[in-house]
C-alpha cells in the first residue's frame, strides 16, 4: 500500500480511503457463500417492490419504518446498540424529548456505508440532502439516491440547478428531520473528513445533531467507489452484523442570529473543492469544528486533514492499480 501512502493523513497517520478487510477461513467462506446464494435474490427482490413500488405509496410512517427494518433484516443487521452521548446505558428513555432528533431537526451523520442512509431512514424517516464543497446549498435527494452516493465517485462540481438550503427546508417541513452528510463523500469509518460548510444555513432554531454510526464489521464500508458486488459480498455472506449507534447533544447555529433578525447568507463559493473555509466566520468555524469534533469522539477516531478533492485524486491512483485487478 505505499503507493497510497500521500493519502495517509499527516498528522494522524490514518487512510481513510483504503477499504477495510476482515480475514476470512476456508470454511467461514464456504458458509458466506450459501448464505450469499440465499440471500441475494431475496435482498434483489425485495428492493425492487420497496423503491418501485412500497416507497411511492402514501403509506403511514410506522409502515414505512417497518418496510426498512425488514430491509435491513435480510443482510442480518439484528443488533443495533443506540446510545445518547453522556447518558447512562438503560436511562434512554428517561431523557427529555429534545434530547433525540424530532421536527426541527438537523442531523449531522458520519458517510462510511449504503447502510447508513437506511438505518437513518428506518429510525428517523428524514429528508436526505447532498452537501456540496464551498457551497452552503444542498440538493434534495431519495432514500435510493442517498444510498447510491455511498458507492458513488466523488465529485468537486456543484450542480447548477436543484440547489436549496437547509433554512428553507426546514420551514417547508417543519415536522421532519434533515439528514445531512457534511463529509460529501465515503471513507472506511477511520477519520473525519473537513466539511462542507452547508450546516451553516441552518436556522438558529433548528437543532444539529451529530450522529455517528460503526460497523461490526467493518467490511461494508465503501470508500472505494463502484464496488458493489464486494459490498454486497460483505454485507450478505455473514451470518450478523452489528450497529454501533451514537448521538451527541444538539447544538444550534447561533452565528446565523442577531437580535433575533436572522443574518443574510454569505456569497457562495462554488466549486473551489474545499471546504468553504473562505467565507466562513471565526464564530461558524468554531461550529463546524464543534460538529465535526463531536463526531470524531462519537466514533472514537480523529479528524483528518484530507479533502474531497484527496478523495478524487485517490479514486484515479485505485482505478489505475488495484482496483481495476
């Protein structure tokens, strides 16, 4: 791998593009292959009746929730530990309803597999956005849509039409939560990645949660863009699989109030394939660092200082060696 070694993170040592990999016995592949023969027309099956069908029905949330619980169910993902950052194991339910994510909600997520988007929506039922690098707009996107930008190439480029902001969604649906993944692309759940600076339209009461989820194992991560057939590989030729969930206290956007008149959004910075870093202020940096630390306590790793745009060069250094192999 020292071919990859310039997208190793400096400070920390960490890579977080590599794809992890679990080692596997004769015998434990033997048996992950009949269970990937049973499992994968069902898997194939049930996907094409939820999003061609299930999923443009007006169906009560409860069903909707129920539908992707059975999704998650067929590649085995039974156990799902969810804890609240700073509460006691067992005391969940005696935390006040502010203390979880619920209408007026913004949550921040960690982007490292297909399954994120689905776990998110089995929980939350959230609308999903894409963040884009300079940029605090979003595009509005599917559940489908969100799951396939976990397996799809990073991109610099902003799109020139279909762009929102957060504010404006969350007055247009006040009874839901936005889900957002600041990072704009996968990584193997070892680092987080510089954000896009699309928090920052968020209105100031609205709350940001950062919400941070790990794999047992690690395997179905997809920082590796296009491999589907190894991430279908991982995900159903194993018995289990386990789901560390964490979520943080919320904070808010107090950059974007001053004697209660809300602050006009800053000239966006399209396309420069960093973070935003130009038009951000001292007090809205300190509230992308404060998310973004929080998020690498959650999932007990560190933050890296390799950009979307490391990720891009990456893709075109795999593509050309082992990954085409």
């Amino acid at each position: 791998m020292e071919k990859y070694s310039q997208f190793r993170d400096r400070g920390s040592g960490i890579s977080p593009f590599l794809p992890a990999t679990t080692p596997a016995s004769v015998v434990s592949k033997v048996l992950g292959a009949w269970i990937f023969a049973i499992r994968l027309p069902v898997l194939v099956m049930y996907c094409a009746a939820y999003f061609l069908v299930l999923d443009h029905l007006p169906l009560p949330q409860f069903l909707r929730k129920l539908n992707l619980w059975a999704l998650l169910g067929i590649p085995g993902i039974w156990w799902v530990d969810l804890q609240l950052d700073g509460v006691k194991r067992g005391s969940l339910s005696q935390q006040p309803a502010d203390r979880f994510p619920r209408e007026r909600a913004v949550i921040a997520a960690q982007f490292t597999s297909p399954v994120d988007a689905v776990y998110l929506a089995a929980i939350f039922d959230p609308i999903f956005v894409v963040s884009y690098p300079g940029t605090r707009k979003v595009q509005r996107v599917s559940l489908f849509h969100a799951m396939a930008l976990a397996l799809a190439p990073p991109t610099t480029a902003v799109p020139r039409t279909g762009l929102t902001t957060l504010r404006a969604l969350i007055e247009q649906n006040p009874h839901r939560v936005i889900a957002v993944f600041p990072e704009m692309t996968t990584t193997n759940g070892k680092g987080i990645l510089p954000f896009s600076p699309s928090l920052l339209s968020c209105p100031a009461d609205a709350t940001i949660f950062p919400v941070s989820m790990r794999y047992t194992p690690a395997d179905i991560t997809t920082p590796v863009p296009g491999a589907w057939m190894l991430f279908l590989w991982n995900l159903l030729s194993k018995p289990t699989h386990y789901i560390r969930v964490r979520v943080a206290e919320g904070v808010t956007n107090t950059s974007v109030a001053t004697n209660g008149v809300t602050h006009p959004e800053m000239e966006d910075r399209a396309g420069s394939g960093g973070d935003g870093g130009e038009d951000v202020t001292p007090e809205e940096r300190r509230l992308l660092d404060h998310v973004a630390e929080s998020l690498a306590r959650l999932a007990r790793n560190k933050r890296v200082g390799l950009t979307l745009s490391d990720k891009a060069a990456f893709v075109e250094v795999w593509s050309k060696g082992k990954g085409n192999k």
